[in-house]
C-alpha cells in the first residue's frame, strides 16, 4: 500500500510541479513527512497525514489509498460498487476523526475493505455505523496485540 500511496503523491507533485520540500512547506507539514513517504522510510503514515496531503494536493484520501495505482487501472467490473466503497472510506475516516483515533494507513485500508465487503454481501446499498464502530474496535485491539 504504502508503495501505491507513494507512486500516487509523486504524481501528483509532477502534475502540480512542485519538489517535495515545496509541497511540505506549502502545506505545513513536517520537513521530510511527505519524502519519507516517498521513499519508503514511512510504512504506515498516519491517517491524519493522509488527509492533509489528499487535501492540498486537491485529492481524497480514497484516490491515494483505496484505488489502484494509475497504470494498475483495470476496465471497473459491473460488480463493484464504487459509490459503497467511497461510502465505507468516508464513514470509517469520520470515525475515526471524530473519536481522535489514529492507525496506520495499512489498518485503515484493510478496516476499509472490510466494511465494504459486509456490505456488499449483506446486500446493502448503505454502510451500517454499527458495523464501523465494531470493525474500527477490531483492528484497535488487532494494533494492542501487535505492540505487545
């Protein structure tokens, strides 16, 4: 993921023609936040981080971690459901924001996927908030365990 996060903001800085270090100051973050990413130093940049590069790069922060990379792109299959999937992105990131919780982008994206699967196979058109806050404890407690 991190390797797909980072092809997508390098290409976004050509398209925009901005250096790395002009992006950073412009946007106010850290000096080597968005290099680290790059470059591979940062694994599981934050949520939070995610957001404000989305953000001043003019993106959402499903484009730079749920959709596949430009030159991965395939003809979209009639059985996904783009909209639902936007739906579970935008429900768990509010989730999160608004309980201050932060994760790695690689739990954000796979508590994502998760979402959206229960959907989709419960046959819904909509993303259960029940099932945000259950999935969201999951993966919380997934993170205790590992830093054990």
């Amino acid at each position: 993921m991190a390797n797909a996060l980072s092809q997508k903001i390098s290409l976004l800085l050509k398209q925009k023609k901005l250096t790395i270090t002009e992006f950073e100051k412009a946007s106010g973050l850290g000096k080597s936040a968005v290099s680290n990413i790059i470059h591979g130093r940062s694994k599981n940049p934050s949520i939070e981080l995610i957001s404000t590069i989305a953000k001043n790069l003019g993106c959402t922060i499903e484009y730079l971690i749920l959709e596949p990379c430009p030159q991965d792109k395939v003809i979209p299959s009639n059985e996904t459901n783009y909209k639902l999937c936007v739906e579970a992105a935008n429900r768990l990131a509010e989730h999160l924001m608004s309980n201050e919780i932060n994760v790695p982008a690689s739990n954000f994206y796979k508590c994502a996927q998760e979402i959206y699967q229960f959907a989709r196979e419960s046959g819904q058109e909509y993303i259960d908030e029940r099932f945000v806050k259950w999935s969201t404890k999951k993966f919380i407690a997934k993170e205790e365990d590992f830093e054990s």
